[in-house]
C-alpha cells in the first residue's frame, strides 16, 4: 500500500522498535509474530487509519458546506427576526453550529473589527476596517406614535411639525440614531436637543405607547404593535427612510464554507424573514420585498 519494499519496512519496523524501546515481533522460522506491545501498536494504528478515514469524511462535509461553526453577530434592531432566520438555517443545515451575538451597531463593528465574528448583520458597514458586504432585503425607518396621537390621523405632515415633538431616541453609535440625525440636519437647533436617550426598542416601544414621546424606528421592530393598533406610523413627509440590511465580513480573512452556507442562504432566503408591516394612506406595505408606494 505505501510502495516500499521488504527491506524497506523491516528497516522502519527496527527503528519503531528502537524508539519504543521494547520488540514488536518475535522472528520465527515460520515468519513475524506480534509480542503483546505488538499487538498494541497494532491496535493503535488501525485506530489511526480508522480515523483518519472518518476526517476524509469530516473534511469533505466542512468542505461542502455542510458541516462547521459560524459565529454570528446582529444588530439589536435584527434581533426582531434574526431568531425566525437562524431556525429556519440550522433546520436547513443542522451540522453548522450557529453562535449569536447580539449587541448595538459600535458593539457588533468592535467584534467585528477584533476578529470575534464571521458574519454581521447590520444596515450598514463599517467604513474603518476592510470588509465585504450584500445586501439582503429593504430596511425600512418610521417614526411612531400612540395610538391616540393628535397626528395620528394627519396626512403628509412636515419634517418641521414632526421636529417639535419630543423623541424617544436610541444611545450613540446606534444606526438608526444616525439615521434620524441625518434626517434632521436641516432642522436648526434639532441635533443639540434631539431627544430622550432610551436604552433599547422595546423601552422605546413601551414609553411611546405610555405617551411620553414619539421614536424614530425600525419597522421591523413594531410588527406586533401595529398589528394590535397599540401604535401607528406617523404619515411624515420623506418617511419612510429606506435603509438596507447587510451581511458584512472581513476581506483580509479566508471566507469558510460553512460562511459560504450562510451567505448564499441569505442571498437566496434572508428577504422572507423581514417581517411586513402595513401603514396607512400612501404606503401599502414596508418590507424587504416591497418597492416603494
């Protein structure tokens, strides 16, 4: 099998036994007899080929993409339907181990930058470190009320009335704080007082609700609460924002099959899991697959 003579493996038997320091086989009239360290060596490396012809199996799977682990971070905002995405994914591929890391857009971009994932999910890449990057689906912004909001039944109102309501508003380094201070950099004095900082969605969900202010948002995030009329989508002119969401991943790294999986999973399926959310008047639906009204 190794195309070596006779010679040839009596010399490499002589040099295990040396290094081993006892004898391997009894030399008899009638041929080689294993001692009982012999026959343990034996064992040993039937063991080994038996392994070995398990990684040819292993190798192939990783290779194919059918086997590995991804270390997967999402933005807060993804968390909505992140979890929807990776069921469907681990039920598709159960032999990639999906590792989550859920955390703001300045937290996700650090662990990113650190090597400490290989696939984000967020709407926007980092300009700072080399990455990659697709899009795979629409990633719509609203402004909010409760549903008894004086402009909750108002048509096309203007970016300098919605300017003078008091803002439930994301901490710094979110995306879509950076969103809503782009959106309101024409608006005088607007970006010194822009709002109440909130340390999450569903805080800011739930303080709107209770009438303390009006949020700038993901539609992604409100799905449930439009749904059950607890909250309604302000017909603000130039809304909604549409962002994209993206799967980003270092370009000066090696791209693994099990991250080939995921991004051609995504590329293929990701759109569906955005979930669609109807508003009123003008916008029949924002979602990843529906153009604009």
């Amino acid at each position: 099998m190794l195309g070596l003579t006779g010679p040839a493996v009596t010399l490499q038997l002589q040099q295990l036994e040396e290094e081993l320091g006892v004898t391997l086989f009894d030399r008899l009239t009638e041929g080689l007899r294993p001692t009982a360290a012999g026959l343990a060596v034996i064992e040993a490396a039937e063991t080994i080929d038996e392994r070995l012809r398990i990684l040819d199996d292993e190798v192939e799977a990783i290779a194919g993409g059918r086997r590995g682990t991804l270390r997967l971070g999402v933005v807060s905002t993804a968390k909505y339907f992140a979890p929807r995405l990776m069921a469907s994914f681990s039920k598709k591929f159960p032999d990639i181990s999906l590792d989550l890391t859920i955390g703001n857009r300045e937290e996700i971009v650090t662990a990113l930058s650190g090597h400490g994932l290989d696939i984000a999910l967020m709407g926007r890449p980092p300009r700072h470190i080399p990455v990659e990057s697709h899009v795979f689906g629409d990633h719509p912004l609203v402004i909010v009320g409760p549903a008894d909001h004086p402009l909750a039944g108002k048509r096309e109102i203007s970016k300098e009335e919605i300017s003078r309501e008091r803002f439930l508003i994301r901490e710094s380094g979110s995306g879509t704080r950076l969103s809503l201070e782009i959106f309101f950099s024409d608006i005088p004095g607007k970006l010194e007082q822009l709002g109440r900082e909130m340390a999450s969605n569903e805080t800011i969900k739930q303080a709107v609700m209770a009438g303390m202010g009006v949020a700038f948002i993901s539609a992604h995030t409100i799905e449930m609460e439009v749904e059950l009329g607890r909250l309604v989508i302000l017909d603000v002119v130039g809304m909604p924002i549409r962002r994209e969401w993206f799967s980003v991943w270092r370009s000066d790294r090696s791209f693994t099959p099990a991250m080939q999986t995921f991004s051609h999973f995504l590329k293929t399926e990701g759109a569906k899991f955005l979930p669609l959310v109807r508003k009123p008047y003008s916008y029949q639906g924002l979602s990843a697959s529906t153009p604009d009204g």
